[in-house]
C-alpha cells in the first residue's frame, strides 16, 4: 500500500515536473529573463525565482532570489500572470506609500507547486492541492471579523495585501515575479475552473460586485431599473458587465472618450453620451434623460476619480433614485453639490463603496463564469500583455492610459 502510493507520488511528481518544465520552456521565448534560471530542485521547481523590484521611482529591476524554503502553512505558487492597477501606477510615479525597495502585483495568479503539510483547504473551504491555480485576497492576522468567510462583517479595508508588503528576507512578496511565497494566514482561493484572463480579472471585477451588493442594500437597484453608469475606463465597463449579468439592461454610459463609449455598449449599455458633445450640465443632463426616452436615472454608479463628475451626477437621478459612489480610491479633492436640490428635495439614497469583502470575492468567481456565458467581452477588457521584463514598458503604458487592463504575463 505505502510503496504504491509512494509510486503513484513520483509519477506525478514525474508528469509535473514535465508540465511545469514545458510551461517554463514556454515561456522563457517571451521572458528572457527566466533563462537566468539554471538547476531545478523538487518537482520541478527552480532553484532561483525573479522579482521585480521597484527600486526607485518609474524604475523596475527584475531580481534574481533563491527559491525559499517552503514552511508547514506556506504555499508556492507559479505566477501565471498579474494585471496592473492604478495602485501600481501610483507607486511606480511616487512611492506615494514610501514602499521602495518593493515587489508590486496584487492582481495576480498561477498554479500551487508545493504546499506546506499543514495547508488543506482554501479560504471559502475548497480543497487545495499541487496544480491548482489560485489567487489571494488579503493577508490577515488576527481581524476574526474579517477572516470568519461566513459572517464576513467586514470589508478588506486597508489589510495587507501582496504586492504592497514591505520587502523583506524572502522578497517573493508580489506577483509581478515569477514565483510568489502566500504565506500561513493568507486568504487564497481555488479558481482553477477559471481561465488566465477571467483570474486576471477577478480582484477589479471583485470591486463592483461589492459596490453592487452595496447599491443593492438602498433597496432602489432592482430588476431593469434605468441605470447611469459614469466613467468608461475599467471599472466602468465591468460595472456594466455587473449589471448586465443581474438582468439590468436599460444602462446609459456616460464618459468624455468615444472609443471608451463604443465599448461601454460593446459590453451591454443600451446608449452612451459623450460629455464633451455637451454644453453644460444642463445640456448634459437633457442628453442624459434623452438617453432613457425622457426618464431621469433611478439609480447611478459614479466610477470616476473627478470630483465634477460627482457634482454632475445627481442631476441625472429622479426623486427618490439612488447613488453609488466608487470613485474615488485616492483623495481627488473636494466636490461641491447643493444638498437642497441634489439630496433633501430629491430624497436621494446614498452608497458609497470600498474594496470587497471574502464573499465578495466567491460571487466573483461565479459572476466570470456568467458573463461569459451570456457573451460579454470581459476578455477585450486586457487590452495589452508584457513579459515580465518589459514591467518598466507596460506601467509607462498603464500611466499614459493607452488602454484599458495592462497585464503582465509570463
Ligand atoms: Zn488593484
């Protein structure tokens, strides 16, 4: 019994190491830097990882670490690929957070190479073993409101997270790397019946359905309410996306860039109004109501950074209608608004959201499997793909906001 499993082991260890040794093949056409790599060890796996490291402003190194050991509540995960955010963006411009020396990536993904003997189970209670592809949400300590995934009383908040930790002994700290350490405490999920672009997606996709969940508390989202959506970068789309995926199709986006607004219907709003077409936010609010065949908006998501748009939005919202403000993940500034017209006389129910919750993140995965099967063009939202030694290129993209999701890939 124990010398045929311990047969069966090494055959898979055997055909694993073929898979990662292929994928490594494969990949090392695209990511020059991974050739750096020389002796394997246990399954596989290379004696030496690579990280990028910011080590100063808009400057990424890509750094080779020994791989480390692997500790008893540990797991190492193969990174596959890992989006860019507007986090990243803002700390390859500044070091806002004073991160440097740092390894960057929290939107990340890849596949478990080997795990701790005492790491069974995911956070939401799926089984975990090697070959799994995973993601990780936040790192907890000892927060049990955050942790117990059934309650889940709270949201995320400002936990630590992969990819904007301290650097330290190990450095295999992000996921724009080429292997990542999730260490014991870690929250990290199975998605192994997702795609690579639909996992690259899961955490910016994870910030609208907290929003929606949170629109959803007024009471005043329902089934095919007449919805404005503001702002058609990213998290616009995917807001619609959200939408649609709940049965809400009467959506009208609204944002200052036309091909931005060719893809918000792309992705299932029924009109769109360019702003800049616009004089004013009189005229802006008629187009607006024109949009719903002369309706006002019973409810509104406000997905921009701009303090204006947050003034303008009100107007579009009919007595008793409903706002969800997501906008602003940095401090944009102050916003002026009249609460006797936009909120008293109006009766204006007001959300505002941040981040996710754990929950959150499960309905995620369930929300990328829908969209895809009612054809939405999630996968369009990944508009390029660096190699992970082309990360100085494709932040300077991200910055220049050429596209929509910049994503590095090995
Ligand atoms: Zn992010």
């Amino acid at each position: 019994m124990d010398y045929q499993s311990q047969n069966i082991e090494e055959i898979v260890k055997k055909v694993l190491a073929g898979m990662i040794g292929d994928a490594a093949a494969d990949s090392a056409s695209s990511v020059p830097a991974a050739k750096v790599s020389t002796g394997k060890n246990n399954g596989g796996i290379p004696d030496k990882a690579h990280v990028a490291i910011l080590v100063e402003p808009e400057k990424f190194v890509v750094k080779e670490f020994p791989m480390p050991a692997v500790g008893d509540d540990d797991i190492l995960v193969r990174v596959e690929g890992c989006g860019v955010c507007g986090t990243d963006a803002h700390e390859f411009k500044r070091d806002p957070f004073g991160l440097i020396p740092v390894a960057l990536g929290h939107e990340g993904t890849g596949e478990i190479v080997k795990m701790g003997k005492n790491v069974q189970k995911d956070s939401a209670g799926k089984s975990l073993a090697v070959g799994d592809k995973v993601v990780t949400c936040m790192i907890f300590k000892d927060n049990p409101d955050i942790t117990m995934f059934d309650l889940n009383k709270q949201n995320v908040g400002g936990a630590d997270v992969y990819g904007l930790l301290p650097d330290d002994d190990i450095h295999l700290n992000g996921w724009f790397a080429d292997y990542i350490l999730v260490r014991g405490g870690s929250t990290i999920f199975n998605v192994s019946d997702l795609d690579l672009d639909s996992r690259i997606l899961i955490e910016p996709c994870a910030v609208l359905i907290h929003a929606v969940e949170r629109a959803k508390t007024t009471g005043i989202l329902r089934f095919n309410s007449r919805v404005v959506v503001q702002g058609c970068g990213p998290i616009g789309l995917i807001c619609i996306a959200v939408l649609r995926t709940m049965g809400i199709e009467n959506i009208v986006a609204v944002d200052g860039n036309a091909q931005r607004l060719a893809f918000a219907k792309e992705m299932g709003a029924g009109a769109s109004v360019n702003f800049k077409d616009t004089n004013g936010i009189e005229d802006l609010t008629n187009h607006v109501k024109d949009a719903f065949g002369g309706y006002f908006a019973d409810f509104a998501f406000q997905c921009t950074g701009s303090p204006a748009a947050h003034s303008n939005i009100y107007k579009f919202i009919r007595n008793g209608g409903g706002l969800c403000e997501l906008g602003f993940f940095i401090n944009g500034g102050d916003a002026t608004i009249n609460p006797h017209f936009d909120i008293c006389a109006k009766e204006i129910t007001t959300v505002g959201s941040w981040v996710y919750t754990l929950r959150d993140y499960a309905t995620t995965f369930d929300f990328l499997k829908r969209s895809q099967a009612i054809g939405l063009p999630m996968k369009k939202l990944i508009t390029h793909k660096f190699p992970l030694n082309e990360i100085n290129k494709a932040l300077e993209v991200n910055l220049k906001q050429e596209g929509l999701k910049i994503a590095i890939v090995n």
